[in-house]
C-alpha cells in the first residue's frame, strides 16, 4: 500500500471478534504480554468503519463524540421485512458518511442469510477521499433482541 494512503487511513490499535465483544489483538511474534496489534491503511478503515456501525449513536458523547456512530440498534426486535431493511440502508448511510475519509456511500445493499431468520448482511460500496475504486464493507446485524 503507498505511503499515503496508509497515512490517510492512519493507524489505531487492532481489534479482535469474540463473542462477548471485542478485544485487543497482541502481536504474534511476541506471545501473550507482548506488544499491541496495530491496524494500518485499509485493515484500519474498515475497522473503523465498522466500529462506526457498532457503536450506538450517541454513546460516545460524554467523551466528546455526540455525532459518532450510528442508529442501527434502534431497529433490533423490528422484523425482517423490506421497511426495515430499508431503515437499515438509510441509518448505515448515514453513520460511514461522517467518516472524513468517506467521499460518499455508492451503494447500500441487504440481505436476508440463509438459516439466519434474524440476521440481515448489510452490503456497502463506500468511495473513500484519495481511493481509486470503491471499498467493499460487509456488515451483518442480527435483529433479534438478546
């Protein structure tokens, strides 16, 4: 990756999936105690861009980030339908696009998984400042209520 485009997306420290969250990634090399994971250029802006999903909007405003995340969790125990999809498309939209590095979303797309009644696969074509071709981010949201 050039330079600049790692400089543009910058760097933050990786994160790791599990069940009950997420979790600091160590570095391989070193074993456990040893230095943190970093996530550099495009790793690090789609985590960032996912962690925007994630995160509710608003929760992040007693530290000084009111506008950060989004709204998706207002739809969780909605049903599966095409209304809800269509919430779904307009609250992801809204929450990559206060990205500075988003130019704009191309496209956002959903759908239903197979054997997943409750889950819906958010598809996104995000043209980011400075890329010559759009990043594909896939996000899947469970609907159902914990």
């Amino acid at each position: 990756m050039p330079a600049g485009r790692e400089r543009l997306f910058g760097n933050d420290l990786l994160l790791r999936e599990y069940a009950e969250g997420l979790d600091l990634s160590q570095l391989q090399e070193r074993g456990p105690g040893g230095d943190l994971a970093l996530a550099r250029g495009n790793t690090n802006i789609i985590q960032a861009l996912t962690l925007r999903l994630r995160v509710r909007k608003g929760e992040l405003a007693p530290l000084g980030w009111p506008a950060y995340g989004s709204r998706l969790h207002e739809l969780i125990g909605e049903p599966n339908v095409p209304r809800t999809h269509l919430k779904l498309q307009a609250f992801a939209r809204q929450a990559i696009e206060m990205d500075p590095r988003v130019l704009k979303v191309e496209s956002v797309r959903t759908v239903n998984l197979p054997g997943e009644r409750d889950t819906v696969r958010l598809m996104l074509d995000i043209q980011l400042i400075d890329a010559p071709s759009p990043l594909n981010l896939v996000f899947d949201l469970s609907l159902e209520k914990p």
